[in-house]
C-alpha cells in the first residue's frame, strides 16, 4: 500500500463554469484535512487551484505552493501558504512538485493542466518515479481525453499497461484508494528490447 502523505493537485486557474467542478475541488480539500494529506500545488489564488488551497488552510490542512520567480511577480501568488517555494522556471517547479509529493491527482483544468499530467506520467512510464497518478473526472470533464487514450492504444502508439498507469475515477475516495493500492506493472520498454 502506498502511504500519501502529501498530494501533488495539477488544476485549473480559472473556476471554469461547472459548479460540480469547484464543489468537488472544495470536497477533496476536506478529504485531504481529514486524512492529514498535505496539498502540494502550483501556489496560485486564483482559479480551481486557489479553491482547494483555501479550503485545505480554512480546515487546518497544510498546503505547500511552488511557484516560477515569473508567476510570483504576477502576483497570483498566495500569500498565506504553510509553505512557499520559489524555482527558477516552469521545468524546476515539476521537479521540486515531483520530489515533494507521494502521488498526483489531475483535477479539470487547462492546457498547462494537461502538460503537468502527461510529464508526470510519462515520467512514470520511463520509470524515473514509481508513485500513483489519478484524474479525478468530474462531470465527465475527461471523457474524451479517455477515449483519445483510448485510440492511442488501438491505433497501437500506446500499450494497454501505459494506459493503465493513469488511475480514473469521479469519486475523490475511491481515487485515493486506487492510488493507495498501486502497482506499478514490470513494463517492458521498447527502447529495452532487442529490436534493431
């Protein structure tokens, strides 16, 4: 079983304009209080990401940010953080997010949402971390970016065991036990194989 004790939530600067969604990134913030998870996230007020930061401090939770220097001077910065760490640039900051966390969970979002969540799996994939990644599918928000993945494995660009590196669910819960259960599957690479 894998024991997380600190979250890496990839979402949203903006709330969009499903109230399913921002509902969902306030409940997940109580499950991570009531569970003693600390959040790890990008350090922004704004947005998806400023909701469950809030809720986890109104709670008593504790919630680490890491922000690029470029984005603090933005001044989205939160300010009330229990932790705030400051990185050079964008790359740096998925570093530092990969080496506080236990696992990832992608809430709805945009395209820098997206490119957090294939970074970190595709770290997984090549085996440069072994900790569990979910998508929290609110409202059915992932549904056709399952079903992409979904033609990525028929067409034959991505194999069955990949795709089941990406844990999904539209319960909070039962997403956090899936990631407790985790396995990562002795996947055999192409670039280990002895194709020439």
């Amino acid at each position: 079983m894998n024991k997380l004790e600190k979250i890496c939530v990839f979402c949203g600067s903006s709330e969009g304009n499903d109230l399913a969604i921002t509902d969902a990134a306030k409940k997940l913030g109580e499950i991570f209080v009531e569970r003693e998870i600390t959040l790890v996230y990008g350090a922004a007020k704004i947005g998806i990401m400023g909701i469950i930061a809030k809720n986890v401090l109104d709670n008593n939770g504790k919630v680490v940010g890491i922000i690029p220097n470029f984005l603090k001077k933005k001044e989205v910065v939160h300010l009330g953080l229990t932790e705030l760490i400051t990185t050079e640039n964008m790359h740096e900051r998925k570093m530092k997010m990969q080496e506080a966390s236990d696992g990832f969970i992608a809430l709805p979002g945009g395209m820098g949402t997206l490119e957090e969540l294939f970074e970190i799996i595709t770290w997984l994939q090549l085996g440069l971390h072994q900790k569990p990644i979910g998508l929290l599918n609110i409202n059915g928000f992932y549904n056709d970016l399952i079903k992409m993945l979904e033609t990525m494995v028929r067409k034959g660009f991505l194999s069955m065991a990949n795709y089941e590196l990406l844990l999904v669910d539209s319960n909070p819960k039962n997403l956090l036990q899936k990631m407790e259960d985790f396995k990562r599957p002795n996947v055999q690479k192409w670039l280990n194989s002895d194709r020439s």
